[in-house]
C-alpha cells in the first residue's frame, strides 16, 4: 500500500507547521470560534462509574441547554460506551443531538473481529448514529496492513446494512504510532477502508492528540480530497480541554483544509471538561452547566 506515491504526499517539517499556526493563534483566540467550537463537541462520558441514569441525566442536559443558553449551540453528540447508546436515545427530545458511541472493543481494540462488528451493530440498533472504534494496531503495527483494513470495512459494512447514514469514525490513537509516517498511513488506510472521520486518540494513552498528530491527518484528509472530491471529517480528541486548546486545533484545520471544514459535519472535538471551559470563556465568569 504505497500511499505516498498514490496521493503525492510524505509528511514533512510539521514542528515548523504547527509553530507557524501556533504564531498566529490569536486570529482564532476569540469568542466567534469558541462559540463554534462548543457546536462541534463529542460530549463524552465514557468511566467505569456511567450508569444509564448518569447518561439519562447528561443527556437531560443537553436537552435543555438552550433554555438556559439560547445563543449558544448544543452539542453536536452525546458519546457513550455502546451498552449505553439507548440510554441516550431514550432521553434525548431531537435527533438532532447524534448519539456516539465506541465501539470494536475500545480503547484498546484487543477482541475478535466477529465481536466488534457484533458491538458496533447492536449500537446503532439501539440508537447510535456514530460508531468510534479504533484501529487494529494488533495487525497495523505487525505490517499487515490488509487486515486492519478489513476491519474497518467490514464494520462499515455492518453499521450501514443497519442504518445506511451511519458515521464511522477511526481513532487512529497516534501516541502510539511512533512517526509522522506511521500517522499519514494510517490515516489513508483507514480513509480507503471506509472511515467518515479520522479520529486522534482515545484519551486513554499518552500522549493523547497532539497539534503534530492533528496536522499530518489534516493534510492527509486534503490529500484524499485533491485526488477524490471526497470531505473526510476529522476529530481530535484526548486531553483536549481549554479555549486555548480549542483555538489551536480550530486554526490547524482552518489553515490546512479551510472553512469548509469548520462544522460539526466535517470536524468535531472529543471533550467532556472543554464544553464549561468554553461556556466560561464565553460568559466571562466561571459556568459548570455539564
């Protein structure tokens, strides 16, 4: 699987990138961003302790923030472990709220491929209009490129025969994948292999997103555009939580794919603290509505 050559792109001199974006990231250091960015949040819950009525009440939450906050957006999905995908869409008023939930045996990816199709579709049975899973480093950093491909075909597959306007998100959990090299393939792997959006990390390694990981994905994402017309989304997720961080990773894929990435269609933010820190920052007093 050559696709450097297929795709005429190598990652190279992303440090240099990142600190040019890094240098202006006062243009998006403000409150028209935050306020979009709070419209793009995977409001996340995803602990040992979640119960459905925990979910019921976050979900409850969302529900009704904008009797509270009508100028704000809601979250774009509420993202659960999948046994709890029908807590949310039980309590949920709109179907605009998208129900999330991971799947494939996260966060570590270490079952049968029979199970994690088996998970992913009893999710969208029971609501989830997303499924996160993550790529199968078992075969991926063994070199068998083909099989951890097939994975996230065959789940894709699954999910549809479903629900045809099922998402799949590939969490490519970068920390672990050792070069800009290794992030590029995986992320075109994963891209080809049928994946909505390329997602950074679980947030249960370390280190989880970082800006580094997030522009060689963008720019693999611009890659497959130029070559096919075809927008793949992208999520950065793990450890994400301050304005500041909201704003930095805004500007990376303003400035690598442009605004016409800059919705909740096409870009979101893995978050469970960053939704109050942005409704802080917009209110300008501190605010712990979620």
């Amino acid at each position: 699987m050559n696709f450097f050559e297929k795709y005429n792109y190598t990652p190279a001199d992303t440090d240099r990138k990142v600190e040019a974006v890094k240098a202006k990231v006062a243009d998006w250091c403000n409150k028209a961003v935050w306020k979009d960015a709070l419209g793009m949040i995977d409001l996340t819950s995803l602990t040992v302790s979640d119960t459905p009525t925990k979910i019921a009440a976050m979900t409850k939450k969302v529900n009704d923030f904008n009797n509270l906050y009508p100028q704000y957006p809601r979250p774009a999905s509420i993202c659960v472990y999948p046994n709890l995908a029908k807590s949310v869409a039980d309590a949920r008023y709109s179907k605009e709220i998208h129900i999330t939930a991971v799947g494939g045996g996260f966060p570590a990816s270490q079952t049968f491929a029979s199970v994690k199709i088996a998970e992913c579709v009893a999710a969208v049975k029971d609501g989830a209009d997303e499924i996160d899973i993550v790529l199968a480093h078992n075969s991926f950093c063994d070199g068998r490129l083909e099989d951890a491909a097939k994975e996230i075909s065959d789940i894709k597959k699954a999910i549809t025969s479903v629900n045809p306007s099922a998402h799949l998100k590939v969490i490519l959990e970068t920390g672990a994948l050792g070069s800009d090299e290794n992030i590029a393939t995986a992320s075109f792997l994963a891209i080809e292999a049928g994946a909505d959006f390329i997602k950074t990390s679980t947030g249960k390694t370390s280190p989880a997103a970082t800006p580094e990981a997030a522009y060689v994905m963008c720019e693999c994402i611009k890659a497959y555009y130029d070559a096919t017309g075809i927008k793949i989304g992208f999520k950065p997720a793990g450890g994400i939580s301050s304005k500041e961080d909201a704003s930095l990773y805004y500007g990376i894929v303003d400035t690598v794919l442009g605004r016409e990435w800059l919705n909740k269609q096409l870009f979101r933010f893995g978050a469970s603290r960053m939704a109050n820190n942005l409704l802080s920052a917009l209110e300008g007093t501190e605010v712990k509505y979620y």
